[in-house]
C-alpha cells in the first residue's frame, strides 16, 4: 500500500490524535482544528527520518542528493523553483546511513530482524471495527512484537522520558496495540541523530497504561470536533496535582 493510499484512509491514526492530546490548559481547539486542515512541509529532520526508515526497510537507499548545498545563486534558486518533491542533501543521507549503521553494530538483533523474510515492513494496519488505523515500521509476525523507530538529539533517559511525555509517544503505543490485535508488544528504537549516533531500546511495556487514559481523552476531543463541537474551555485554576503514575519513568 503506497503512503497516498495509507493517509487518503478515512480512520483516525495516531499522529492525528496526538494533535488533541495534553492536558486541558494546553490544549486548543481552534488551533487543533487549523492543524487538521493544514498540510504540513517536510523539515530537513524529517527527510532525515525518511530516508533512515528507507534505509531500514531495505537495507540501503537510492536516493539521490541535490546538486547545490546552499541556494544562494540565481542558478540554485532556479533549480530549486523547478523541483518538486522534498529537497534531499548529501549531508542527509550521510547522516541517515551512520544512524543506519549504529543500529548495525549496537543492535544487531533488530538489524537482523529487518532483514528477516519473516518480518514485515512498513505494515498498513486497519482496525475496521473502531474505525482506527496505523502503519508499523515493523512487525515480528512469528512473535506478534511491533517497533517503531524513533530519532531524537538526547537519547538519554531524561531526555527519552520528555520525548515520550512532550511527543505523545505513550499514546502511539497504546493506539498501534489497540489497533493491531495480532501485536503482543510494542517497542521503540531511539537513535541519536547526530554523531555518535547512540542507539537506546525501549519497550513501551511501562507507558502503554498512561498512553491509553491520553488516548480516550484525544479520541473523545477529535470525535466532538468532527461533530463540529466548538465550545468555550471551562478550566481549573487550581494546578492539579501528578500522580506516581504520571510520575513513572520509561523502563530502558
């Protein structure tokens, strides 16, 4: 299934309710609304990622880089005017293939796996019953396991539990399980995006619980607004108290 056809789905998907999740003082609803009607431009950090996925899912990339690295002449803002699609360079695909590599050497075992004839990549899961969908990095069809490769600059444990917390990575957990009733487990695989490009395992084992009780706050939030529900926040004033559960930290 080409990615046209996975996003063109009407099912909900975990990247769109993460646009209505956090907590109710930071949370807009206009502004969740303007960002389901606005498409977004790749950034360079997200060709980076694409062309890492790409590099996992097949073992290397054709890619191509651009010709120019700066478009500061007329001759490179020409070119730049004519192409289309995402603007690739070299150092991009440098950088794409060393994370690449760093899974290689620290975490063989996934490497291996990717390579597997059993696994399957880029998987496009529908749940038809909850009208949900999501599409997997990758599925261990003989163990029901699903990861899901995720690239951050602090691949340290503080920094994995903010990302985790900040980026709604709990409530993509819990959504991808949801969703896919053959999958057992979920798992991500944090890789540093710069050099030296560490690579941090984390099953999402401990986080699924809180990412479910975001999610049912989301999914209730995107259903109201695709009901066209548009009402005024009522907000305490008070700061409400963490729970140890909010409190947890990620198990690395």
């Amino acid at each position: 299934m080409t990615d046209e056809e996975y996003f063109s789905h009407p099912y909900v998907s975990a990247s769109k309710l993460k646009i209505f999740a956090g907590p109710e003082w930071n949370y807009s609803k206009r502004q969740s609304l303007h960002k389901l009607q606005t498409p977004f431009k790749p950034s360079d950090a997200m060709n980076v990622g694409t062309l890492f996925h790409e590099i996992m899912e097949k073992g290397w990339t054709d890619a191509k880089a651009c010709p120019y690295s700066e478009f500061r002449t007329e001759e490179a803002k020409a070119w730049k005017e004519k192409h289309e699609g995402p603007i690739i360079k070299q150092k991009m695909i440098d950088t794409a293939k060393m994370m690449a590599e760093s899974v290689k050497l620290m975490s063989p075992e996934t490497w291996d796996l990717a390579r597997s004839m059993i696994t399957e990549k880029e998987r496009a899961v529908f749940n038809h019953g909850h009208k949900m969908k999501c599409k997997q990095d990758l599925f261990d069809a003989s163990s029901g396991a699903t990861y899901d490769w995720k690239l951050a600059y602090d691949v340290t444990p503080s920094g994995i539990r903010k990302a985790c917390d900040r980026l709604h990575y709990d409530l993509q957990a819990a959504h991808y399980l949801m969703t896919d009733e053959d999958a057992t487990e979920f798992n991500f695989l944090f890789v540093q995006s710069e050099a030296p490009f560490e690579v941090v395992k984390v099953p999402a084992s401990s986080i699924v619980d809180r990412g479910m009780r975001k999610w049912e706050v989301a999914m209730e939030r995107y259903r109201r607004r695709m009901d066209g529900v548009l009402e005024a926040t009522t907000i305490d004033p008070s700061y409400p108290d963490r729970t140890p559960v909010e409190d947890e930290d990620v198990e690395l």
